[in-house]
C-alpha cells in the first residue's frame, strides 16, 4: 500500500524514487497520484521518505497537478523551454532538468527511477543524468520491485474497485451462456434469429456489457475455439461459427475507464455435448484450480503452486513446461500473477526458482492453469481471480459458473 | 513509411534496430509488425537492412508471430528459462538472452534500441548488454528519430483509416449539436426530457457514438466549460450543468479498437449568445487556424507556423509561451503535432529552435491555437486535421462545422 513506500525506500537504503510520468501511462504514477494521474502526461514525481512528494507538471495541467495533493512546482518555472534551447536535444535538456530538480530537492545517494517510456532514449537521458548529477546513483531494483512490493498488498477500496469489475464480468459470462443457450444447431453450426452465432457476435455482446459498466479492454480479450482454444494467446477468430462440441476458450480482462483496476477470468464452454477427452481436461484443470485455491497460504513461496499443479498434470500424463520448456502442447504457462491496476502484476506463481514472491495478505491474484492441445482441437483454462484477506482467510472474488456445457435449444 | 526503414539505417550508419515488445504497446513494433502486432505482448525484433527481419517470441503467442511474416524464433528455442536460472534476474536474464539473439544473427557496430517499457529496469539491461555484447554499440538517436522519420509519411490505407475515424468524430459533434440544440433553457441552465444536460451527460453520448464505430478512447477525451475550458488539459467536471453563455471546449481523440489509427479534433461551442469578449477570441482563433491552413507548404521548418501565430495573438494583445514560458493565460501551448499510430507523433508544430521538423508529403498534423482566460470563463480552442498530400498540395480531413453558437430549443 501506499503507506508502506516510505519504509520501503528506507529499507533498501534508497534516498528517493524518481517517478516518470510521460504519455505512456505509468501504473504506479496511478498508484501513487491517485485518479487524477489519468489526466497528466508529463510529471516528474519526486518522493523522498517523511517528506512531501514534490511534483513537477506543466501548466496546462495544473488543475490535475492540484489535485494530488503534491508540492507543485511547474516545468515553466524550472526554465525548461530554456534548457532546451541551450541543450539543444531533448534527452539532454531532460537530463538536465533532473539533475536540476534534484539538486534543489537536495537529493544525494541511491535514488530508484521508475517510469514508462522508450527505453532507448531514456537509456541517454539516464547515462547522462549520471554524469551531471555525480551526487545520486541509479540504484538497481529488486526483482520484486519496490513499488511492485508496496502494490502486493491492496487496501479496501482497490478490492472493492476489482469487485465491480467481477460483476460486470460475471454479466459478461451470463450473457454468453444466454446467446450459446438461446441459438439452435443447423449441422453441427449454431444459428439464431440474427443469423449464425460467430466468435465476433459474442465478441460484440461482451463489449457491450462492459460498455455499459464503463469497462474499457485495452488488451482486448480472447475468445477462441477448437484448435485457437489450443494456443493460449490466439484472441480467436471473428469469423468463425460457433461448432458443436469444440472447446471455447474465454478469457476476459477488462479496466474501469480512465485507468482504474483491473478483473481476468477465463472460462471454457461447449455448445451441446462435450467429448469424453475434453470432459476429462476440463474436469483435471478444475481440479487443479481447486486443489490450488485449497491449499493457498500467505506462508509458501508462490511459485510452489506451479510446482504442484505440474505435478498433477504429469501424474495424469501431460508434458509441462517444467519438463521442457520448448513444449507446444500440454501445460505451456505459469499459474497465476497478481491484478490491480495492471492485469499483470506480482505475485507470480510460477516463474524460475529464483522467484521468492509470496502471496501477501491483501494480494489479488489469478490461478489459471490450463491444457491445450491444437492438434486435436483442445484447449482448456479456467481462471479465478483470489483475495488473500489480512487476516490470512482467502476469499475466490468470481461467481461465475465453471460449468463446461451450454445446451442449445431444441427446436 | 515502412519501406523507409533500411535507408535510414543505412544513412544513419546503423546496423540494426532492436526493437523490444513488452506489456506496454509499442506503437514502432505495431508499425513495423502489422495490426497482429497487438496480440504480441512479448517480443525482440531485430531489423537489419536488406534482410528479413527477425522475431523471438512465445510458444503461446505463435500464431500472431506467424502472421508477421518475420523468420521466428521462440524464447524457449533460445532457453530462456534456463537463462532465467542462471542469471538469476530478469534484467541479467534479458540482456544475456539479447546478447545472446544479436550475436546468432551476427550484430555487429552501433544499433538502435527502441522499445516501450520501465526505463529504470531496462537502464540496467541496456548497460549490461552493452558490457556483454562488447561488439555492438547503443546509438543515440536524433531529435527526429529514426522511426519517427518512418512514421512521418504515411500511405494511403493509413490516411483512409484515418478518415474513418474523422467520420466517426464528425458523427460525435453532430450528437452533441443534436443534444445541445434539443434542450431548454431553465434559468442558465439547459435541460431537456432526461434531465438537465451535464457534460457527463455529453460523455455518454460521444462514448455511445465511438462504441458503435469500434473506436476507443485509451487517453479519455475533454470536453471542459467556462473556468475549465481556460485550462488546456482539464478534462471537465462530468457533474456541471450547460450553461447559457459559456464557452465549451470540446476535444476528440479515439483511436480505432486494437490499437490502430487516431483522429484530434476541437471545436468550442457555446449554448446561446456569446459574449462580445468570445465571438472574438474564437473568431481570433479560426482566424490562426485558417491563415496557418493557408499558407502550409512542405519546404518551412513546422515550428516556423508556431512563430506566425503567435506574431498575430501578440499583435491582438495576447500574451504568447513564447514570450514567457511561465505565463498562464493566454496562447500557452504549441500549434500542432502529427497523428497516427499514436495522439502524438512528428512533425511539431512548435518547440524550441532546435525543432527541425518539416511537413513532409503524407503528413498528417493537427493545427489547433487556442486563447485560454480562466479568470475569465473563457477558453477556447480550434483543432483541425490536415493531410499533406504526396503531391504538395494540402487537404483539411476535418469536415466538421466551426460554429461557435448552439441555439436551445424554445419553448
């Protein structure tokens, strides 16, 4: 949480964090500013232990500016149009404007710097900064970064902001099952009374649902089916007709408008009857989510649930990556990661054994293990997405049905 | 354009540019790789003049790598994992495994690195290749990058994406004409059969529109009255009713879904008379936007477009950014920026003396003054899109009406 900053850069001897905010959004910038970072695009937020965070913004955004809370000081009152007339580049003129703002802050020692951008300039306006700011020295995070560490733990509101964002998914899945359900076989295709029931036409009524909850997909969503279900990251094809029997893989991660939290839930489904291989993957996937969700503790590194999970799909005699990690079919991912104000976060449960994440009380994470096999037209995952409540409890936040088959009408 | 790339590297004296895909978009990569570009949330493309381009990417995401049409490689062929081990750390992981791709493909004098991404984190990587691959060099990039360069000229399918996202604003200003114009007049306020018209009520309807021509709006939209529309980038109070008289600065900028093409475009309406002080500060602005449109040529330095409009508000008694940069009244921004891929590319129409940029054939820049007087009430702004056409002449891709003046219903 945002409170625990401060003890954070304290702990590993930082004397400040330097946070860049330009058009590409910074989450943490979010995290640290509050809403009224969505309307800034070009900030430099400096954040020193036991002091005021001082931020230096521009004036057209001052009124945004304001409304952190921060010390202010504008980029006009810095003389930055100057220096960039003397510096004549911009990686120069920024260098120099750092080391400008740091210098009156009074900053010295190991600061972190923490921004979103191109990296290549970023990687000059960096080296430069050294050179002209000999006073500070760009500390390397840790693995589990600083701010990826103060993020572990979500407060009240955040979970309560993730909560919204279950419901409209769990409307979103509703509204699937209800147009699966509402449609009728011709062959083996699924048709209703707007024509033929397509991968996009479901597309189109998730986007509405989300629409109308002020939902924003800023990495879209995947539904894919058959042999797409089969390659986790194919998002599925818009044109394909919704096939009896064929594994239908949902994944959805939609945000608040306006750069808010984040929900990820994946659920597979089937028109009509499911063959027996896919009724056994999906049966051995829900139980890898449940034996999982089971045994959760805030007290084992998060990646032994991976462990488990592979050991259980190889009992049952599927290749994972463990194994191998040139694999294309069986078990080819990690089980879960952290959400929040990005669908990526920590912890990781999986990842190489150097991954000392835990499960901290107050973490929201997903667990999603899943098997696929394009050559036969298989693939499966489900998601949930669990609260590690602070007394130690977990909580799962999705209500929405695991169920595999979604029987069309009968005519 | 696209066909660009190798020349500028040849003529640059690069032999490569390493352009990095992370979680963040990269706009260059979507550029380069084509719209299955953002389904691919991790990547390494290396670009080496003459040859085909080259891709590392994941198992999961082979069917989008696919598509590009690049020779591929996966992270697991390069063992990633076990690098990861070995290493220890993502950022020693990262640079071995780059060390490791540029050195199979023969990389060898300066390169270009161009990727979007925690610039704190990859500051590390990027010094750590550099002592790992002692044979290549990490070029600084010019003012005008290399692919800005690239991007400045677009082709014709990008300038009919374009257009069809200007349609869909168009539709969104007619909308918000249609609302305004519906309403009555209760006192100051305006108010129709759903209530009194607030800007958030105004918000719902452009988003309505968008959602129906698949646009999204990733950095939100302002739409900002009175003391607000004096600011440039507050965005509005959603909960402020319309009000007789004041100006309303209204500003659009969505980007077709999956992340494709943007349109920018202002207007500044007011419900009702304006005050003599309005009608002519926008008559002033339209005045700069049209004598900016009139005299474009591809041969003047673009900022040269700034100088010219801030010699006519200096001569009208309007402060300029020029003059002081830390005025807040007045004409405080730039005069324009290129669109595309993203809200703002190259050319600018402004900054500094150093800004080289010209329009080149296929540009596609806003031009957009603006007067701003919160003190006042008063902010407006104009914001039109033009095309540079490859044979020098110009098009205005705006057709939307300038008219200051809605009139509300009457009784």
């Amino acid at each position: 949480m945002k409170r625990d900053v401060d003890s954070l850069l304290l702990e590993r001897g930082l004397s400040a964090a330097l946070v860049l905010r330009g058009e590409t959004p910074n989450p943490t910038f979010r995290f640290l500013a509050g809403p009224a970072a969505a309307h800034i695009t070009a900030a430099i937020l400096v954040w020193r232990p036991g002091k005021r965070p001082h931020l230096v913004h521009a004036a057209m955004e001052r009124d945004s500016a304001a409304a952190t809370g921060f010390e202010l000081s504008e980029y006009g009152a810095h003389g930055y149009r100057k220096i960039l007339e003397e510096e004549g580049t911009r990686e120069r003129a920024n260098a120099r404007l750092l080391a400008k703002v740091l210098g009156e802050l009074n900053v010295k020692g190991p600061i972190l710097v923490h921004g979103y951008g191109e990296v290549g300039r970023n990687y000059h306006v960096l080296n430069r900064l050294r050179e002209w700011a000999p006073q500070i020295e760009i500390a390397e995070d840790e693995d589990l970064g600083l701010f990826d560490r103060a993020r572990l733990s979500k407060g009240p509101e955040e979970v309560d902001a993730v909560r919204t964002v279950a419901g409209a998914c769990g409307q979103a899945y509703a509204r699937i099952r209800q147009v699966l359900g509402g449609g009728r076989l011709e062959g083996k295709k699924l048709k209703d009374s707007e024509g033929w029931v397509t991968i996009g036409r479901l597309r189109r009524e998730v986007k509405k649902v989300f629409f109308d909850a002020d939902l924003e997909e800023p990495h879209g969503n995947i539904i894919a089916m058959g042999r797409d279900a089969g390659i986790p990251h194919n998002v599925g094809n818009d044109a394909d007709v919704i096939e009896e029997g064929l594994p239908i893989v949902i994944d959805l991660y939609p945000v608040q408008a306006g750069g808010g939290y984040f929900f990820d839930v994946t659920r597979t489904l089937c028109v009509g009857r499911a063959s027996a291989e896919l009724k056994e993957l999906h049966a051995l996937v829900r139980e890898a989510v449940d034996r999982t969700v089971d045994s959760l503790t805030t007290e084992t590194p998060a990646r032994m649930y991976q462990e488990k999970v592979c050991d259980l799909f190889e009992q049952r005699g599927h290749k994972t990556i463990r194994q191998d990690e040139r694999i294309q079919e069986g078990y080819i991912h990690g089980l879960g990661h952290g959400i929040g104000l990005e669908v990526h976060e920590r912890p990781h449960l999986g990842g190489p054994s150097q991954n000392r994440d835990r499960i901290a009380p107050g973490s929201l994470f997903t667990v999603e293990p899943g098997l696929y096999y394009p050559s036969r037209q298989l693939g499966v995952r489900i998601e949930d997405v669990v609260f590690a409540r602070p007394d130690g409890s977990f909580q799962n936040m999705t209500d929405i049905p695991y169920e595999l088959e979604v029987a069309p009408a009968t005519a």
